[in-house]
C-alpha cells in the first residue's frame, strides 16, 4: 500500500487539531508531504561530553550526570530555577524560566540524566537555559542516536507545542514503518547511471541518518531528483512549443539591414554582439518561433543588436515593437533608434500615455496600413486600440517589470505568434537562467563596445565627505554631471525620505552654484519626468534620487555616482546604480558610502563591488550572499516553483547533470512513450511544480 497519500492527521500523535496547523503553516497535509520536509539541520548526538570539554565555539552538548540540588529564584512570573548539575567531576547550571512547576515536579536529584542543550557563558562560567532531560537508563546508546534533525516550524507552531522535537517524534516512527511503503519516482536506469540511493533509504537516512555519508548520499539523490524533474517539465514544455509554434521566416538579408550595416553602423560590432546576431539570425529563419533571453551588461550593446533584428523584420515585409517598463526609458528607444537610423526610409514611432489623442489616430492608422514600421511605447502598446498589420518581432526590455498578462497581450497582437526577444540588464546566475528562462535560448553580449572605459569604484566611510565634495565639485567644473543616491526601502519610507530631503538640503548648501534635481517614486509622474528631463539636458548639474534611477536614464555626460548608505543596497542594485555612470567616453566614479560599522557580508559586497565591474561574476556572488530568492530580476519573490532540498547557490555542478540528463532523455525519448519513461510522466503529472511558461507569455 502506497502511504504517501494518507491524511496526516491519522498519524500517532498528530490528530486533527495539529494537522491544521502542519496544513495552514507548512501546506502539509500528506504523508509524502510530511516526509519531505527535510530538516534544516543535524546535531551530533554520538557521543557524551565532559564539562571541562565546553568552549563557546560548541552550538551543542550533550552530558550524562546527576542533578545535584535545585534554587528557586522570585515569584509568578519573574520566578527563575536554577539546578547544579555535575558530570561527577565538575558542574554546570541549567535554567529554566518557564515552566518552572513542571521541572520541580518532572526532575529530582540522585537520578541518571542525560542532558542536552546550548552552553552559553554567564558570569565566569557556562549554563544551559531550558535544556533538554532525559532519564539515562531510557535512552539508546548514543552510538545509534548519531545525527538529529531539526525542523524549521512557525511562532504560532510553537505556542501550541508542535515545536522541532515533536516534529521529530511524529516522523520517526513513521520512517520506521515505511521501509517499504513509498513507490520509486525515478527510473531503475538512471539510479544505476549515477549511482543514487534508492527513495526509500533516501527518505530514511535524510531525517535520521545512520552516519554523515549516509545523510550526504540521501541528500545528493533527493537534490538531483528535485532539480530533475523541473529541468524536464520546462525541456519538455519547449520541446512541445517548439514542435506546435510555427514562427514566421525571416529569410532575406535585404536593404535595411544591409544599408544600416555598411553605412550607418556607428562603430564597429564586439565580437559578442556578432556571435549574438548569428543565434538570432539562425532562430528567425528556422521556422520556429524564437524565445530568446538576451542579457547583457549595462553600455554592452543591446539596443543596437535589437534593432538590427528589427530590421531584419522590416526587410522581410514585417513590423517590430520594443515594449520598454517606463516612459522616459521607452523615449530614450526612440531617440536612440532615430539616431541610429537618420534617414535611411524606416518609420519609427513613438506611443506612451502622453501621447497626444490626435497623434495616436494617425499613428494607428499608419500602424494599422503597414506604413510604419517599428512602434516604441510603455504598456500603452498592449491597449486592444493598437492592431498591427503584420506584427513579426516583440522586444521586451527589462521584461520583469512587467506582469505575465501584460506581456502575453503582446503576444497576440498576430494570428501566429511574432518572435520574442527578451532583454534584460540584470545579469542572471547561469543556474537561475537555466531554471527561471530553462525553455528560453539565452545569449549574451559579455563584451563592452570600444572607448568605454571600465568604471572606478570605491569605497569610503562617511568621514570622508568633505574630500569627496571637493572631488564632486572639480568633476562639474570639468563639465561632467553627477548622481546622488539614497535608499528608499518600503519598511522604512518617512525615514529615508528625510534622508533624501535632508541630503538634498545638504547639497543645495554645500553647492549653492549648482542646479540640483531631486526625484523619487512619490512624486507625480509628470513632475519626476520634468526633474528627469533637467538633468538629461544638463540643465541640472546634480540629481539626488532614490532607486527610481537605477533603470532607463542614459546620460553619457554623467561620471560620478555616489551611493549613500550603500550597504542598504544589494549587489545587484549596486551595479545597476553604478551602471548609470560609464556611459560616455569619459572616465567614470563609483562611491561607495557607509558607516565604520559593517556586517561581514556587507563588507564583502563592497569589496566585490571595488574589486569587478563583471555583472555576471557580481550575479554569482549575490546568489552566493543573498540566496536565489531574494535576487533583482525575480521581483524579490522567490522562484516560479519552491525548492525544498537544493540550493541554486550551491548545487550548480548538480542542476547542470540533471538538466544533462533530462536533455539525453528526452532527445532518445521526446514525447516519453517508453515503457520505462511511464515512470517520469506519472511522476510529472503528480508534481505541482509551477513552473512559470516565460517563453509562452513573455
């Protein structure tokens, strides 16, 4: 009998009332579920310790000893309880300061304890507050306790004393029993194939291992499975689309392109950007739709490489879009394009929510007849008012500001779908891209264009400032213009707003000769374009802002960028905001201010951000320091779908031999006919892995 669908509440020692909490607090309410909440943590209980052993390094302990004598401290509530206990060779306190009735009643003197819990020293000597008692002669040798899990649970799980060791308690008999109770969910030939552990004995030994390489073997099976079978629901997604979504043929390298590249091409293509053109060109002429993520730095080129596709779409009868997430960036598209361009016969048209309503009628009209060729806009392009003739190619710039319904929208502005290109500035972790954009091609431009200089960073501590006003003031006299930036994190708003006010106060006096600009997210729209507006003229020499800046301002004659209280910013912020400087050809600054006193995390931030201007090295660290949840580009909520065992941070080398192994599958075995693949469907149509579709709606 397969347990793994059994109610949890019909396990001993669980009952309705906590089932209701394992449901509402964890989303548990099956066997299986339960089993596969792995613990967070192991404590080695193989061995007693002796006292005189006890350094503050040690997290726990565990000693075998005699209560010596007890202490009550105060009454009701400020009451404490102290008891000496003694290892027969020295003494340590243990304390409770609840349930003090309980211990008086529960634990007597004269009798084998064994007792377990964290030292922490007090007054000269150590102590364990509310320790963990157990009577010596009831317990198993320590030998085959070895490894103890513990297990995350909730304020509200705790109060109601559905703590870590119940959990554990409810769990081990059940791992007892289901030796052979829970179904294999990967095929007998590739357990073989990479030497994993069976499910069974990779349930057991992940919640009470026999010894480390038990846990470590329990835990690399599970990891694999996990990160295998999201890898072959998003591989087998994109091997269905591509199978279903013809796409349109761009097979002309006609006079558009030709023209721009031999004639108006502003400086000679990186070699990223060639190796880029050639991927896109080999996807738009293949017959199938193309789902592309292009990632590049900041300044790398990618507007460039996007309209050159666009012009392949104009040469082959098609129209393009560029659907940017702000007014100003979208308007800086279209100033760029038309530069780019001059006046080589492409229509180029603008629509946002300032278009004016007489413009937009002529500008549908001519959209709608073919006449113009390439529409920029915000979100203002997804109104159904805007129909296309022959929509052939989307580009979607810094696609996760937009919602998923916004996006597809765009997507069926055609009878067959146009080709996707995604763009995003934020470089992505090479395991995020393979799981968040899997069933995405991915290129990208690791190259800067020729003339950009690499930008200065640095970092400095507030009792710096006056030599860095000096260094700002000599940088505007030079000519050049200058960001100051100051956090704005919603928890903290009316704060960091003052601080913004104050800064710029602080500005306005320090630089009473300067024009100033000052912008944040609460403003009007209109009047954050205005302030925007100034500094892109030069008509402001300064411009102290919040984040709102991190994304679509291109000012070239800008070279300095300070950070204020830079360690409240993650590192891939801070290189978002640095790469708003480094846009000319001028040599740019970053500065990096905080206070002396610094967490050691943050600290190595800003030693990465001084030491490397690479986004994709800086991507990698943040995973690293920050964990894949909370990166920029996944709108800080975590992944499409929930890992409960690997870690993206960590298990890179893991995710690459699944998705391997996932890829060879379904090459020899596309739709999983095979008898010995049933195994995989079954066990994919089980899995609720919301796995978010990007190409599909992007």
């Amino acid at each position: 009998m397969d347990l793994s669908y059994q109610d949890i509440k019909f396990l001993p020692g669980v009952g309705p009332k906590k089932a209701d909490l394992f449901n509402k607090e964890l989303g548990i309410h099956s066997v299986e579920d339960l089993l596969r909440y792995y613990p967070y943590k192991y404590v080695d209980r193989s061995r007693f310790y002796y006292l005189h052993e006890i350094n503050e390094e040690m997290p726990f302990i565990q000693v075998k000893g005699q209560i010596i004598r007890f202490e009550k401290v105060g009454e009701g509530h400020n009451q404490r309880l102290t008891a000496v206990f003694s290892d027969g060779k020295n003494t340590i306190e243990l304390v409770w300061f609840k349930g003090v009735k309980y211990a008086m009643e529960k634990y007597h003197t004269k009798v084998d304890y064994v007792i377990f819990g964290k030292p922490s020293p007090f007054n000269g000597r150590f102590n364990i507050v509310h320790p963990e008692i157990e009577i010596a002669s009831k317990m198993p040798p320590p030998e085959q306790m070895g490894l103890v899990p513990f297990y995350n649970t909730s304020e509200k799980m705790k109060s109601s004393f559905l703590n870590s060791k119940t959990i554990q308690k409810i769990i081990f008999p059940l791992v007892q029993s289901i030796k052979t109770g829970i179904p294999e969910t990967l095929p007998a030939y590739i357990l073989q194939k990479f030497a994993l552990m069976n499910l069974t004995e990779s349930l057991v030994n992940v919640h009470f291992p026999k010894n480390a390489d038990a846990l470590n073997k329990a835990r690399q099976r599970l990891k694999f499975e996990e990160l295998f079978y999201i890898q072959l629901s998003i591989l087998r997604l994109k091997n269905w689309r591509d199978l279903q979504s013809k796409g349109f043929v761009f097979g002309t390298i006609g006079h558009y392109f030709n023209t721009f590249f031999n004639t108006y091409l502003p400086f000679e293509l990186t070699g990223a950007q060639k190796r880029v053109l050639r991927e896109i060109r080999i996807d738009v002429a293949s017959g199938r739709q193309m789902n592309r993520l292009l990632q590049g730095d900041v300044g790398s080129g990618k507007t460039l490489v996007a309209l050159m596709v666009m012009l392949m779409a104009v040469d082959n009868n098609f129209q393009a879009c560029i659907m940017a997430p702000t007014e100003i960036l979208a308007t800086q598209h279209f100033a760029s394009l038309n530069e780019f361009l001059g006046d080589i016969g492409v229509n180029v048209a603008l629509l946002t929510g300032s278009t004016r309503p007489k413009d937009r009628v002529i500008l549908h009209e001519k959209l709608r007849s073919g006449e113009l060729n390439i529409l920029i806009g915000t979100h203002a392009l997804i109104e159904d008012v805007v129909q296309f003739k022959n929509l052939g190619l989307v580009v979607i710039d810094e696609q996760h500001r937009f919602g998923v319904e916004q996006r597809s929208k765009l997507w069926k502005k055609n009878v067959q779908p146009p080709h996707i290109l995604v763009m995003t500035a934020t470089p992505i972790p090479r395991t995020l891209a393979m799981t968040l954009y899997g069933d995405l091609s991915v290129s990208v431009i690791d190259e800067l264009p020729p003339g950009r200089k690499p930008i200065q960073t640095y970092h400095y501590y507030d009792n710096k400032r006056p030599s860095i006003n000096s260094f700002i003031a000599k940088q505007i006299e030079a000519g050049r213009q200058v960001y100051i930036v100051y956090p704005l994190i919603q928890e903290s708003e009316k704060i960091d707003l003052r601080n913004l006010e104050e800064g710029y106060e602080y500005m306005r006096e320090v630089f009473p000769n300067y024009s100033i600009s000052m912008v944040h997210g609460k403003l009007k729209p209109k009047e954050k374009d205005y302030q925007m507006q100034k500094f892109v003229t030069g008509e402001t020499q300064i411009m102290v802002a919040t984040t709102v800046i991190e994304v679509g301002v291109n000012v070239p004659n800008a070279s300095v960028m300070v950070i204020e209280s830079a360690q409240r910013f993650g590192l891939s912020q801070l290189h978002q905001l640095r790469g708003r400087v480094g846009r000319g050809a001028e040599q740019s600054f970053c500065i990096l201010l905080t206070g002396y006193k610094l967490a050691s995390d943050t600290r190595k931030r800003m030693e990465i951000m001084v030491r490397t201007n690479d986004g994709f090295e800086i991507s990698e660290a943040d995973l690293q320091i920050r964990g894949p949840g909370d990166l920029e580009g996944t709108q800080q909520s975590g992944l499409p779908f929930e890992l409960k065992i690997a870690n993206l941070a960590q298990d890179g080398k893991m995710l690459e031999i699944a998705r391997n192994a996932a890829i060879e599958i379904l090459e020899n075995d596309p739709q999983l006919e095979k008898p010995e693949n049933r195994i995989l469907v079954n066990q994919l149509r089980k899995l609720k892995t919301n796995t978010l579709n990007w190409g599909s709606i992007s």
